[in-house]
C-alpha cells in the first residue's frame, strides 16, 4: 500500500495498493522506496496474496518472450522451480508444445499433476535426449527456456543438445553460459537469449 509519492508522480496516490520489483528496490521490507517505472497498480479488489506474483509471472512471460514461439512449436522447459512452472502455464497457455525436464522428480509431478507440460522428465532418466527428439519427430525443439538455477553446465549443453537447428535458447534462470561449441551449438547455429 502506498504510504508516501515522491516529487512529480502522478501515477499513484496515497493508500494505491501495488506490485512492485526491483533488485535493490522491492526487497523483503516493511517499507520500501520503489521508482515509478517498478510498480503496477492494482484494483481496490485485487488479491494481494496473488498480486504477489506478479514480478513472479513477469518474469517468466519476458522468458516466453524472448522465446517467440508461435502456436504449435514446441518449447522445452529445464527447471520447473516456480518461474518454469510459471513459463509452463504461460507457453500452453499461447498454443505451444511444452516438454519439462527438471532434476527433482517432485517439480516434474507438480508440472504433469497441473496440466501444463504435455510431457515431463527427471533430467537424470535415462533416454530423455531421445524422447525429446521423438517427441519433436527428429527435429528438436524450437526453443529452449532454461529457468534452472545451478552452477553447472549441463543445463546449457543439453538445451544445446535438443534444440533444432537454428533454435533458440533463452536463459531465464541463473546458469552459466559457457557451452560447448561442439557438436550442437555451432553446427546448429543456435542463438542464446537473455531473459531479464
């Protein structure tokens, strides 16, 4: 809730309830001091308890985003924590294909549980390379979100690993990015995109 506007806004007034973000700005506080441009105004109706997702679904929609996809291309999602599930939801929701692929055999259940993969694997299954090309008939697949948090390298090699040629493959998540050049992501001609 609004308790106080700086100089020369217009956009919110006292007692305004709002979503706000921003590192070094939104943080975990009592009373926080956000600019202009990080916050949306919500109804005197809204849920609060949902608008607290707000960021949340933002961010995941600027990774769908980055991904452009269109209706009946298929995305892989590696990690389904709550910004993949998220990314999930939003990409079946807009027509595409959604494969999720995650390490934890929980967030995989809770993606098939909800209805928002068409399929879904433990990174660590044995043949899930293969059954992401079976399901892409041999072609791989169009885009890679990668909302996965790990100092490994193995999400970015795999998302190398299973996307078309010329696919792209967006980093919304926190993971390196210093892939292998061969055989995938060179011969592919993938493109890497950063989601912020």
């Amino acid at each position: 809730r609004v308790i106080a506007v700086g100089e020369g806004v217009t956009e919110f007034k006292l007692g305004d309830n709002v979503a706000c973000a921003g590192a070094g700005y939104a943080n975990h506080a009592e009373i926080v001091c956000v600019p202009v441009n990080l916050c949306v105004q919500l109804s005197e109706q809204a849920n609060l308890k949902h608008a607290a997702y707000n960021t949340l679904g933002a961010i995941s929609m600027q990774g769908v985003r980055q991904a452009d996809l269109r209706v009946g291309e298929t995305c892989v999602v590696i990690g389904l924590g709550l910004l993949g599930q998220l990314a999930c939801m939003l990409l079946k929701a807009s027509g595409v294909n959604v494969i999720g692929v995650d390490v934890a055999d929980s967030s995989v259940e809770l993606a098939i549980d909800n209805k928002i993969v068409d399929e879904a694997y433990v990174r660590d299954a044995p043949g899930v390379e293969e059954k992401i090309q079976l399901a892409t008939a041999g072609i791989g697949a169009d885009a890679v979100i990668i909302a996965a948090a790990t100092n490994s390298l193995d999400p970015i090699n795999f998302a190398g690993a299973i996307s078309r040629k010329k696919g792209v493959v967006v980093v919304l998540g926190a993971v390196p990015t210093g892939f292998e050049r061969d055989p995938h992501w060179y011969r592919k001609e993938l493109a890497l995109k950063m989601s912020c």
